[in-house]
C-alpha cells in the first residue's frame, strides 16, 4: 500500500455550482461591507477556488492524490463554507461558530493516509478561513491535541480544564475510493466529500465534495 500524497504538476477541479458560490460569496461580502477589506478576501478566496476549472480527470505517472489536489480540494471547500447561505445564517445568529477540526478519515481502498498528510487535508481549510474571514470563525483545538499538550507543558496535577471553550461544530472530512485495474492501466476514483457538523443537534451544516480520476499506464506508474 503506498502513500497517497505526491508532487505532480496536474491539477483538476470538480465542475460544480461556480455560479451560486460566487452568487453566495457575493451576498456574505455585502453583508460584511462594513468591514471592506474582509469581504474582499473572501471574494479573492472564492476566485481563487474557482480559478481555472478544468475536467476532473487526470492522467500521470501515479494515480496517488497530490499536492495540487490538496491545494485545490482545500481552496474549493473554505470558499463553499464561507460562501453557503445556511453557514451565514448560522453566523448571523450566533456570531462567530466555535469549530474543532478533525484528520481526515480514510475510508480508501489499499491506499495509506500518514496522520500527518491527513491532518492537513483540514488544517488548510482552517487557515485558509482563519485568513479570509477571522471574524466568523474561532477553531478550536482538538480535545486529545489540547490534553496532550496541557500535559507536557504544565507541571501540575491536571483535571479538566475549568476556562476550556467547547466546540460547536465539528469540521469532518472523508476520503474514499475505488480502483480499476487491467493489464496496461490503473485508474483511481477519488470521493472525499467534507462536512460541517452541529455537535449538539447533529445535523448538518454544510456539506461539499472533491471529485477526481487518475488513470497511470502501467509501464510508468513511480
């Protein structure tokens, strides 16, 4: 089983809603219009995402997720959170939304996720909307990160923390996929598909996914 992160120079987006996110994108940055320079990062954010959509098959010398996947996955899902209407809802009821960020879950076939590479499916999600639109969101640290680091830094006895603000959301991301291979090729179909969840009523906030397929002749597969 092999690691599913690679340098490539190819790069797909899925072709999905470009229109009502930028329509979505759009509304939040008016709603924000007091606070200018906010409401155009997220709309530079949403651009960015959107930025030179493309036919989401590839083909390579692998069929291995990589970074310009990473980069374009996680571009795509900040500017679908802070485009979505139920999201600016949210946001506008309760102020900013208290979010905990979790690894990514791997759910692919035959094919290893290191907790490093998987954590960073998400934490650029997070620093990407800690960047554009600080104001609507506060993350949270993960409450086994938190422990861990309370106890190598404290040298006190520790209980619970009595001033720890508890998350409301919970920012989850899995990834699956299915393989096809013959004789000359192997190609591997990529789902990874995020969500936002409400810790208490569990119900879902926001969802979105990241499509693609890697196809690699045999001969030149790394």
């Amino acid at each position: 089983m092999s690691s599913p992160i690679e340098l490539a120079t190819t790069t797909a987006l899925p072709r999905e809603r470009p229109r009502s996110l930028l329509r979505g994108a759009a509304r939040f940055a008016r709603a924000g219009a007091a606070k200018p320079q906010a409401a155009n990062a997220l709309l530079l954010l949403l651009a960015l995402a959107l930025a030179g959509c493309a036919s989401a098959v590839q083909s390579g010398h692998n069929t291995f997720l990589d970074s310009g996947d990473l980069q374009a996955m996680t571009d795509r899902m900040a500017a679908s959170i802070a485009a979505d209407p139920a999201v600016q809802d949210a946001i506008r009821r309760e102020g900013k939304l208290r979010v905990v960020v979790e690894p990514v879950q791997n759910e692919m076939e035959a094919t290893v996720l290191p907790r490093g590479q998987a954590e960073a499916f998400t934490a650029r999600v997070r620093y990407l909307l800690s960047k554009h639109a600080p104001d609507r969101f506060m993350w949270i640290m993960n409450r086994d990160a938190y422990y861990r680091l309370r106890q190598q830094e404290l040298d006190v006895p520790l209980g619970p923390a009595p001033d720890a603000i508890s998350p409301q959301y919970a920012l989850v991301a899995r990834f699956r996929s299915l393989a096809d291979e013959s004789s000359q090729v192997r190609t591997d179909a990529y789902l990874c598909v995020y969500e936002l969840t409400d810790l208490q009523t569990r119900s879902l906030l926001w969802t979105d996914k990241y499509e693609v397929s890697k196809t690699a002749v045999k001969g030149f597969l790394d």
